[in-house]
C-alpha cells in the first residue's frame, strides 16, 4: 500500500511540473518612462517558449512588438491568420488586439523571443481574456 501511494505521489509530481513547464518564462529586461508621451512607459522583455509550450488566450493593451531571437513560433491575432516565425523576424499587436495563439512551434525546441511594449504606466503587461 505504502509503494502504491510513492508511486502516485511521484506520477502526480510529474505531472504537475509538466503542466507548470508549459507556462513561458518571462524575463523583464527594461522599463523606462516616456516622457515625451505623458503616463506612457516603455517596457522590454524576453519570452521563453518550453518544447510545446505557449501562452494562455491574452492581450496586451498596448503596441507590442515582437522579435524572435531563437526557435520557431506560432502567432495569430483574433480574426487574423496564424504565422509561423522564425529567428529575426516580427509581429506585431496593437491595443485592441487579442491574441489567440502563442505557441511554440516545436515540441523538442525551446524558442525565445523579445517584446517591447508601450503601454500605461504602471498597467500589467499582459492581461488573460476568457
């Protein structure tokens, strides 16, 4: 009985750090006020993709762009075609966009892209839509 409850401790463990494996990393890399844009600020991060990995349904409320720095990534935008990326190049989202699909393209990869946001001081940096 004892080894039955190891082993569904142990099966439950890794199944909780797949799922949490899938939630890109974020590193924030830069913020700074925009002072010729009154309660505007710039904000810059990267964005790990785990192998299979992607981001949850969202919008940013500001200008954001994209770069891909490694890997390949799939992007789409409400009512828009989905895009596949590659290493150097871009997207784009706007304040009114929602953003539908952001995945990594690869299930063995990792991929790894930078945003630089303009958007409300202070407001969050992505906010989750249902």
């Amino acid at each position: 009985m004892l080894r039955k409850k190891t082993i569904m401790v142990v099966l439950l463990s890794l199944i909780a750090g797949t799922l949490m494996a899938q939630e890109p990393e974020v590193k924030p890399l830069m913020s700074k006020d925009l002072k010729d844009f009154p309660g505007k600020e710039g904000l810059m991060i990267t964005v790990e993709h785990a192998p299979g990995g992607s981001s949850p349904i969202h919008r940013h409320n500001a200008h954001a762009m994209v770069y891909v720095l490694k890997g390949s990534v799939v992007m789409q935008l409400k009512g828009g075609k989905q895009v596949t990326l590659t290493p150097g190049q871009t997207f784009y989202e706007g304040p009114d966009d929602i953003h539908i699909v952001d995945r990594n393209a690869s299930s063995t990869q990792p991929a790894k892209f930078l945003v630089f946001l303009i958007k409300d001081k202070g407001a969050p940096a992505l906010v989750p839509v249902k």
